[in-house]
C-alpha cells in the first residue's frame, strides 16, 4: 500500500472515532468514514469490507444502520448487480434541520421542571436556564442552516 492510502486509512479510522464518540456504531462510523474518502463518492459492499477488513456481515449491519438513519443511500447502475452506497450529502444538513424536535422536547421538558421546581430555586433556576438555552438553540438554527445553504450555493461543487 502506498503512503497516501496508509495516510488515508489513519485518517479514516481517526475520523470514524470521532463519529463513534458522537454516538454512531463503531462499525457505521468506519463504514461512513471510508464512503466519505472514496474518490468515487461511492463504494460496493466488497469494496468496504476490503477496505475496513471486515466480514459481509459487518458491512451489511452497517449499511442497514446508515440508510436507516438516512445518512446514506443505495444505488445501482443500469446492467450491474452490485449495489453502490453513497454518503447522502443532505443528510448532515437534514440532522440539524430535524433537530428542532429533540430540541423541543427538551425545552417543553425544562419548561415543566420549572412550573414543578419553581425559578426561585436553584435547580429550577438551572432547569429555566435549560429551557432558555433550547429555546435559543431552536431559534438560531434555522438561521445558520439558512446561511449555509446561501454559503454553499455559492461554492464550487
């Protein structure tokens, strides 16, 4: 293996860990790092498990996990049997546009802790400051995702 692949490979398994420390399945993580590095933009499911190593049955519950998350999609060229899998470019952008509802539940559940606990408590006072940092977060991100879809149609694909 060349120095840029083994270089690429160190860079796929450290991004992988961080998607890992955000929550995503170790082996999803990996499997979404090593769709992201392909020059391609896409890889089969022998592809992956040659890169990552790994087993079919690896790669499949992996794929299963990102496509049922949305983050990626399946796709087949006309005449092949083998099916390709590509990062869904939207899916980040939809992650954090369908972040309003964790965010208001959490909201609506702070909220309720300090009609229960009381604002002149300090753990309603902390529950209000809670309910105050959702309801801020709820109104700045569909101002950010705005900006970004006006700063990335302007950049070169």
């Amino acid at each position: 293996m060349n120095e840029r692949s083994d270089s690429a490979l160190r860079f796929l398994e450290r991004f992988a860990v961080i998607m890992s420390d955000s929550g995503y399945p170790r082996m999803a993580a990996r499997v979404l790092s090593a769709l992201l590095i392909a020059d391609e933009g896409r890889r089969t499911a022998a592809e992956l498990a040659d890169v990552l190593q790994v087993g079919p049955s690896a790669i499949s519950g992996a794929v299963k996990y990102l496509m049922r998350v949305g983050m990626v999609t399946r796709e087949r060229d006309p005449g092949d049997r083998r099916d390709h899998y590509r990062v869904d470019q939207t899916a980040w952008y939809r992650a954090a546009a369908s972040s309003d509802e964790v965010f208001r539940r959490f909201e609506e559940g702070a909220r309720d802790g300090v009609e229960v606990l009381g604002t002149h408590t300090p753990a309603g006072a902390r529950m209000d400051e809670t309910r105050r940092f959702f309801a801020f977060l709820r109104s700045e991100v569909p101002q950010l995702l705005h900006k970004w879809h006006e700063v990335n149609a302007h950049h070169p694909h």
